[in-house]
C-alpha cells in the first residue's frame, strides 16, 4: 500500500553527487524557458542556496565553491544544449546563506532558488570600492577604484613591458626600486580589475604573469575563509568585502567598499 502521508523530504537529495545533478536539472528546467535564442536577452544567473548547517558542506562541494567556473562551465553546457544563446560576459553568482529573494524560483527537491536577470529586469549600477597593500609597497597608500572606470591594471612597476614588446600602465604599481621583499614576487602583467554590470560587482582576473606556471594568485575570503586560486584568464573572481589578494608569494592587497581610517 502507497504511503500517502510520505514526507517530501525523504526524497531530496543526500549527497554532493546528487544534490549538483538536482542543481543542474532545475537550472535546466528554467532555461528551457528561454529555448530559442531568447538567450541573448539574460545577463546573469542567480543560484541562492540556503541549507541547515548541516547540509552546508554538501551544497558548497556540488557548485564547486573552491573552484571558480567549473559550475558555470556545466551550466553553459546545458545552454549549448537547448540552444540558449547566453553573450560571451554572462554571469553566474552563487548566493550561499541569504534568504530567497521574492523574484526567485524555488526548487520543490532542494534548498535552493533560480532567477535569471534579463535586460528587463536589469538596471544601470554603480560603486565605488578601495584596494590597499597590507604586504608590499605600492606607489599610493590607498587606491579609489570606479564602476565608471576601464581595466584597472595590477603589477610591478608602472610602466611594465610584456613578453609581446608592448608597455602597459599598471594602475596598481609594485616599484622594483623599492625595498620591500614582496615586490620581487608580483609579475609585471600580473591581474587586473573590472566592474561587471551584469553581476553588480567588482570582478578580479588574472593576466598572464599571473597564472600558472609562472606566479600566482589566491584571493581569501573574510566571509568564509576559503582560499581561490585563479588559474585562468578569462574566469573572474567576484570581489567581496574584506578579500584578501595574494601576489606571487607574499604581497597582499585588501578589497574593501571602505576608505582607510584617517590616521
């Protein structure tokens, strides 16, 4: 006999497997509403996931937290798939521990919700954030960075020649004269910020002296106190309050929305 007083939550996902298979199946489901090529019309993915402490781990290991891009690689998959045509500077965000904003989808299988920002529910925006050195010495104590502003170039020395022959203007500088150990380490092209509308957010990226095999970089989150290592560079990392970017070996600059107390 059929138990008609069956609890729903016998039936949710257990394990990380499962639980990012139910992910991608109900991101599936909301982006076959826009099969056809109405892709073009999205500007970002928002994932919220809101689960008991105990589940926490699980969900964080199916969107792969500690590895920017992959999840989102497996949902653009899905979009090829279906023929959603979403534009090269499409974003997707992962919203862990907030409620469900009401705009959402919620998942009937999973601690989660879904929404899709189009151009109709999308709207200019702007900020203003700082970046300090709290290791290393950089040409300026403190740096003002604009959602107005183009690519905001991080390395060493002001004027700094790449592999190509060409100069770039390092708006971020890390002068090689200077006495400080931890200079030695930041590559000349070693990262650059960008503000992406789309997300509301100021996003981090590497350049080429800033990946793999040759330097490094690892962002620390205070929220969380993951560490985020990019090794690729076109996948960003979304700049947080408090995140710590790490340089090579040991120089450290600070993301912050606040100004430096006056001393």
């Amino acid at each position: 006999m059929f138990n008609l007083f069956k609890s729903d939550k016998e039936d949710r996902p257990a394990d990380v497997k499962s639980i990012r298979y139910e992910l991608l199946q109900f991101i599936k489901q909301e982006l076959q509403k826009a099969e056809g090529g109405e892709g073009g019309n999205i500007k970002g993915l928002n994932l919220y996931l809101n689960a008991p402490a105990s589940d926490i781990p699980m969900y964080e290991a199916a969107v792969y937290t500690e590895e920017p891009g992959v999840f989102k690689d497996e949902v653009q998959r899905i979009a090829d798939d279906y023929a959603v045509n979403l534009p090269e500077s499409w974003q997707m965000e992962v919203v862990l521990n907030e409620e469900f904003p009401p705009e959402a989808i919620r998942s009937n299988k999973l601690d989660a919700a879904f929404f899709i920002k189009t151009s109709k529910n999308f709207i200019k925006q702007s900020a203003t954030a700082y970046i300090r050195a709290l290791s290393g010495e950089t040409d300026q104590k403190e740096y003002k960075l604009s959602s107005e502003s183009e690519k905001i170039h991080i390395g060493r020395d002001k004027k700094a020649q790449g592999d190509d022959g060409f100069f770039r203007t390092n708006h971020i500088a890390f002068p090689t004269d200077s006495q400080n150990e931890s200079n030695k380490y930041v590559s000349r092209q070693h990262a650059r910020i960008e503000w992406n509308n789309d997300a509301g957010r100021f996003m981090l990226y590497a350049d080429d002296g800033g990946v793999p095999p040759r330097n490094k970089i690892k962002i620390r989150s205070e929220k969380s106190e993951e560490i985020i290592k990019l090794t690729s560079t076109h996948i960003g990392h979304q700049l947080q309050e408090g995140d710590q970017i790490i340089l090579g070996e040991s120089a450290v600059l600070e993301f912050s929305y606040q100004p430096a107390a006056n001393e």
